[in-house]
C-alpha cells in the first residue's frame, strides 16, 4: 500500500502497554487530582463575579452602539446609509424621511432615519459603521450589550440607539484622534 508521508514530525507511537497493579488501582491517580484542586483553593483567583463584578475595559473596547445628537439636540444621522454598507455583518438597516417644516429641531440633516435598526446577534463590534459615518452619529460605546433570552431583543431600535438628552453618552474618552463631536 502507497502511503502518504507526513508533512509534519509530530506523529507520536502510542504502546498500549499493560497497565501496573497500582494504576489499575486508580487510587494514586485520583489522590494526584484532589491534590491539583486543593492547592487551588489557596491560589489567586483569576475570574470576576461578573455582573456584579467587572474588570476595567480598555479605552478602546467596543460596545453598544450610540445615535448621536448635536449640540441643540438634534439627531446627527442623515440615513446615508454608509454604516449600513461599510457594515461587513449586515447588521444595519434603516428607513429613510425628509424633514418636514417644524422638524428642523429634532433632525440636524434633511433627510434622516426614520426607522434604524441594528441586530446585536449579528454585529461583531467592528467599529467599521462607526469609521464609516460622515455625519459623527454612530458610535460604539463602552457599554455592553446585555444578554437576552428572546432574539428579537436583540435588534435595537431608534429608541435603543439615540442618546436621551437628559443622559448625554460621553465618547470622547475612546476617540483618540480628536477630530470627533465634544458631546
Ligand atoms: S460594529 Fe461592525 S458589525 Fe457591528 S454594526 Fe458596526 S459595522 Fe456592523
Ligand atoms: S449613522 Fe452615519 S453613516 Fe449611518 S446612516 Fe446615519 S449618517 Fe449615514
């Protein structure tokens, strides 16, 4: 029989040699086990008690998304749609309005999203909607997207997304180049 040769020189020869009177006994074996959990009773722990505990998140750790306001409150996102192009998870989507006479302090473009949406399944917290944005009214925050048992909580909406007013969401601390919104 023609046999491959290997790529590689890891192949290992396993002998299945008969086992001794005191591995049949397993006692050694376990009393090594019990040994390993004991002594790491008294070693450091390494996790958190997550949620009630957290670990301090780099400046740069991307999260929840934010819709930004400007200044006087108004939405910053014109629905251009880029975020949704750039978005290599698909997660974006959104509707399209014109603003009409009288909105003119609730949108800050002519145009907006009337309906956005985004599928926290699907985002892999690239930051490239982010990147891609013209307008500064996407960003990713360091808030973390809390864990559901129902899908369809997972895709955020409007109401999810715009920053409120009177909690303003501060993004400056993770935006190194210094070119973005103050608020
Ligand atoms: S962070 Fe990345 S994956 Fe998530 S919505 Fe933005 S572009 Fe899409
Ligand atoms: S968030 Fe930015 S890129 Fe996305 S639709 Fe709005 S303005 Fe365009």
């Amino acid at each position: 029989m023609n046999t491959m040769q290997s790529l590689t020189d890891r192949k290992k020869v396993v002998s299945k040699k008969e086992m001794t009177f005191m591995e049949k006994l397993y006692l050694p074996a376990i009393i090594g086990g019990m040994w390993i959990t004991f002594k790491h009773l008294f070693r450091k722990n390494n996790t958190v008690k997550y949620p009630e505990q957290t670990r301090e998140f780099a400046p740069v750790y991307r999260g929840q998304h934010v819709l930004k306001r400007d200044e006087e409150g108004r939405e910053n996102c014109t629905a251009c749609g880029l975020c949704a192009v750039a978005c290599p998870a698909e997660a974006i989507t959104m509707v399209a309005a014109e603003r009409v006479k009288g909105e003119e302090n609730l949108y800050r473009e002519e145009k907006y999203a009337e309906k956005y949406e985004i599928n926290m399944l699907r985002c892999i917290f690239c930051g490239l909607c982010e990147e891609a944005c013209p307008k500064e009214a996407i960003f990713l925050t360091d808030r973390i997207v809390p864990s559901n048992f129902e899908r369809d909580e997972f895709v955020y909406v409007k109401d999810r997304l715009v920053e409120q007013m009177d909690n303003r969401i501060d993004i400056t601390k993770r935006q190194h180049t210094g070119k973005r919104s103050k608020i």
